[in-house]
C-alpha cells in the first residue's frame, strides 16, 4: 500500500511477470474497522512496488495498531516475530513464502522471509518457545487451483512443528486444501481465498476461516478467528499462574471451521449445504476438530 504520492511502476509487465498489485493507503482503515490484529505480509506479491512499498505498507499498519510479520528492512525484519496477547495468552505469529516477488521463487532478496530458511525457522521458534504461550507459523505457498498441498509445503508445515510451533496456517492456492494432523498439531495447508476477486469458478469463490479456542491455567478462553480476533482490552486480563512468576503453555481447546462464500469480493458465511459441500472436498465430516 504505497503512498498517493510515492512512484510506483505501472500494472503490467516487471521482470517479465505480469499481475502487480498496490492498493490506496485509505483501504487499510476497513482493516482496522473490521478488527484486523495481525497480518502476514510475506507473499509472492510483497515486492510488487519494491522497497518502498514493503515500508509503506508496514508503517501504515504500525499506524492503524496492526502487527504484522514476514517482510521487512532485512531478514532479521522479515523473520521478527508478531504478538497478539489476548485474555492473558500471548500468541506469536511468524511468516513466509516460497516466493520474494512474483516470477515463481527465482530471485530472493533480503526483503521477505522464505520459506526454504530452515536455520531462521528453526531459530526463531526456538526463540519464541520461552516466552510465547502459542506458536503459529503462517506460509505463503503451494500450486495453484489443487486441493491437496505440495512438497514445499509440507515441508515447511512439518519442520515448522518439528521446530516447536503449535498450528500451522497456509495460503496461496486459492483453493481450500486439505487438514492434516502431524504430532499431533493441525495444519492447514490452505484455507482458498477470502477477500478476492476471483469468480470464475466455485472453488476460488470458496473459502475457510477459523475460530481457534486456546485456555490456559488460570486465564479465560481465548478464541482466535481469521479475520477477527479480541479487543485490546480484553488482552490486558492477565493469567493466575502468569502473576505466580511461572509460564505455561497454552492448550489448544477446538478448532471451528467456518466456511464462507466470497461474491463482489466479498466473504459471507456459508449456509449449512455450502459448507458441507466445501468440507466434503477437503475430506472432512464435523465442523468441529479437537486436539
């Protein structure tokens, strides 16, 4: 989202790829109107309007109280972490993607967190694990259109929870694929499109949200759901075994899958048939997964 007034290269063609993307700095306040905490920045369009578009972007959401991960200044940046504390359960947040711009992985720059940066991944959940109730580490990538995840996929999922996180959420493919249960952690390869403008077949006018609900000893439920998540206010409620000098972990309660239906790319929840029917495609039978 750069600025009105920053130079940026037309919509076409850089580097020989097509489809660049910016938006007007005023559509972030729909963010905050619609109770965005946090947002992974790490994406194959990140560097569409370069430098200067990654460093517009994460100083308007610095302004609008939005946390953000996975692009940055550099990769120590792009690797920092997010933190969202709600009802005294401090949950941290960490992005990549297969891709620095648009041209399919090809060129890396120093810029947005990649997902191949096994040492970086392994280092900062390693890191996080002493201080942060629960872990999600976010990915950017996968084949477009398929429902079932690819290599890179599931081997960025899967060292992610080796290293220590707790849940793993993908995006990319524009369609929702499939749940898979690794050690005994969930990972969502991809939950499809959510606000897009993609109508030319059902599967990418389909989408998933989560409403994830964590407890831990002597705090409240803490419900995490795409798109939405507590109020401020609500994470200043503090935790009994917090105030005793003691952390524990958080412990994952149930996760409610919400399917939604995107028209004028726009989400709305889906009827009870067109969420069985989006389900039945990933293979799934309750709404409801539990730990």
């Amino acid at each position: 989202m750069p600025n009105d007034t920053s130079p940026c290269p037309p919509a076409g063609i850089i580097g020989g790829h097509s489809l660049v993307f910016s938006a007007p700095p005023g559509y972030g306040a729909g963010l905050k109107d619609y109770n965005f905490q946090i947002l992974n920045l790490a994406n194959n369009h990140a560097y569409d309007q370069q430098l200067p578009g990654i460093d517009n972007t994460r100083q308007l959401l610095d302004q609008l109280g939005i946390a953000h991960e996975g692009t940055g200044d550099n990769l120590d940046e792009a690797w920092t972490p997010a933190v969202v504390t709600s009802n005294g359960i401090k949950i941290c947040f960490i992005g990549a993607s297969f891709s620095s711009l648009n041209d399919g992985g090809k060129t890396k720059n120093d810029y947005v967190a990649r997902i191949e940066d096994a040492d970086r991944l392994k280092s900062v959940i390693l890191n996080l694990r002493s201080t942060c109730d629960f872990i999600v580490a976010t990915m950017h990538v996968g084949t477009e259109y398929t429902r079932n995840p690819n290599k890179a996929q599931v081997g960025f999922a899967h060292a992610a929870i080796d290293d220590g996180a707790d849940i793993v959420i993908g995006a990319h493919p524009h369609w929702v694929q499939t749940i898979e249960k690794y050690k005994g952690k969930y990972i969502f390869y991809s939950l499809g499109n959510f606000i897009f403008d993609q109508n030319f077949s059902p599967d990418t006018m389909e989408g998933l949200t989560l409403k994830i609900t964590l407890s831990k000893t002597g705090c409240l439920p803490s419900p995490l759901l795409r798109g939405d998540a507590p109020s401020a206010s609500e994470g200043q409620r503090g935790c009994a075994d917090d105030l005793q000098g003691s952390r524990t972990p958080a412990t994952l309660d149930s996760i409610q899958l919400l399917p939604v239906i995107i028209r004028s790319s726009q989400p709305r929840p889906a009827t009870a048939d067109e969420s069985k029917n989006i389900l039945r495609k990933i293979g799934e039978n309750d709404n409801v997964l539990m730990p």
